[in-house]
C-alpha cells in the first residue's frame, strides 16, 4: 500500500460541493480536499487524466474522485467517464454518491429489509413496494435497489405520470429491472394506490406530509413504511425520527424513521470513503455498492 497524502477530487455540476461530503471525507480520512464546481460530463476526461498522471501509478490508490450534484444519471455518467479516462497502469478510485441519494436509499431498503426479515419472516421477494417521492434522486436509486432484490415496484406520481413513466423506462434499459408507473394526483388513485403496497418508501421533499392518518387507515396489507424526512412534519403522519421497526400509531404496520435510516446512511457513506483510501486497487463505488455495505451494518 502506497503511504502517499489520501487527496480527494471533488466533482459538482452544481454551484457547491455538499459541505455534509466534505466533512464525512475528511473525518474518514483524506487529508487534501479539492472542490470542483459547475463540471461538466465533457469535463471529467481531463480533470481524471490530470488528477491520475501527476501521481505516480502506484500512488493511484491514494487518489479518489467523489462526484456530488443532484442527478443520478448524471453522476452515474460521470463516473463511466472517469473510468473510461483511466490509461493503465495509471489510475483512481471513484465514488458517486450525488446528493447523498445513493447512500440514503442503500440505508433506507436496508433497514426495511431488516424489518422484513425480523418481524415478518420473508425477504423483498414478490413484496410490493410503492415508492413516494419516485422522481427523487433517493427515491429513484431505492426503487432500483428493491426491485433487483426482487421487489414489485410502484413509482407514484405527484404530479403528471410522464416523469415516472420515463424514470420505468431509463431503469429498464440500463438496470433491466421492471417498474411501474402509477398516476396518484387525486386522493382517489394515492388510496388506492396505498391500500394495495406491503412496503411504502417516502422520499419525498423535506417537510412534506405525504402519508396522512386517513391514508394510514386504507393501509390493509401494509407491513412497513420508511419515511428519509427528518424536517417537520414528518412524511408519514405519526412517524418518530428514531423508529426502527416500533408500531406505527393508526395502522398495524411498523415504522422505520429518517434518523434510523440516517444512522445506517453515515456508517455507509464513511465506510465506503475508507475503503477507497485503503484499498490495495482502485475501486469504483455507486448504489449497488453501497447497499451491499449497507447491510452489513443491518444484520
């Protein structure tokens, strides 16, 4: 292992770099931080290449490249550029996690998988998830993570189906996994819509009561709900910032909260930082990465 200074590039296509990445980079143990901003996919080529051939190839190792932002695909195609840019023996570790999302939905199907397994004997095998706030970037990554678990996924739409319509047919071409676009702008389709999920994922806006009372009481079949909002009002009504699989009052389903969730977000977005600075190769982490992390820390 190289003892080379850990120095971590850090890639934004927006104005700021997320001070909560820096922090959780430098506590993980990089020593040099370098934000970079307003980047471009036609970008990342370069800034790789120069941030690979100043280091000799053994000291790749002890070079990292996060990429933040707000958009999943985006930072996904940032991280294939960057690959693609490598010129071996020459090379870097990569990490894309934007907005936290990648991390956040790995803790959130995480811990309900947990809940699954612990309270309820089965696992997301034929479950039938139904995802609020699907057009997010946290709630697009959990979808996906649910449904290659073998999830029946349901994207709700708030407002206009086309969104999650599109959002199905991107996660079919490039994850090949099957998930359905349901329309729920009218209190009539989001009862519906609730009365037939086992597993609800609410990854809606801060602050945005999504799950009310009422809807609670349509809930039948409803097993668990996760909710990532920790800024009141909370995203489904009655929910506590620590439940980890506690009864949810006004249904029989239990809940699992945004700090529960939080808890399991940090443990692995550090872990993964630390595995890039200590790796003997270069690796190269997005959402399926770190769901896998996420589940060691949930068994």
């Amino acid at each position: 292992m190289s003892d080379a200074t850990p120095i971590l590039h850090m890639l934004s296509p927006q104005k700021h770099i997320s001070p909560f990445d820096v922090n959780m980079a430098a506590d993980a143990g990089y020593k040099v931080i370098v934000p970079y901003i307003n980047v471009t996919l036609e970008d990342v080529t370069a800034l790789t290449q120069d941030a690979i051939f100043s280091r000799p190839p053994n000291d790749g190792v002890r070079t990292g490249l996060f990429i933040g932002g707000k958009d999943a695909l985006l930072s996904l195609d940032m991280m294939e550029a960057s690959k693609k840019a490598r010129v071996p023996p020459f090379g870097l570790s990569t990490f894309a996690d934007p907005a936290g999302s990648f991390t956040t939905a790995a803790a959130m199907v995480a811990c309900v998988e947990r809940v699954l397994r612990l309270k309820f004997g089965r696992t997301w095998k034929d479950t039938r998830v139904t995802v609020f706030g699907a057009t997010g970037v946290v709630g697009f990554a959990a979808s996906i993570i649910a449904a290659m678990e073998g999830a029946k996924v349901r994207l709700v739409a708030h407002r206009g189906v086309e969104r999650v319509v599109k959002s199905a047919a991107v996660s079919k071409e490039r994850f090949g996994v099957d998930l359905e676009p349901a329309p729920g702008e009218t209190e009539e389709q989001k009862i519906g819509i609730i009365s037939d999920a086992q597993v609800i994922f609410v990854a809606a806006a801060a602050g945005v009561r999504v799950i009310t009372a009422e809807n609670k009481q349509q809930a039948k079949d409803l097993l668990v709900i996760a909710d990532v909002n920790a800024v009141p009002p909370p995203g489904v009504e009655g929910m506590e910032l620590f439940m980890d699989g506690a009864p949810l009052p006004g249904c029989d389903a239990l809940g699992v909260g945004p700090l529960a969730i939080g808890d399991v977000k940090y443990k692995t977005e550090a872990g993964l930082f630390k595995r890039m600075i200590t790796s003997p190769e270069p690796v190269h982490f997005d959402f399926r990465d770190a769901f896998q992390l996420a589940r060691t820390f949930t068994t």
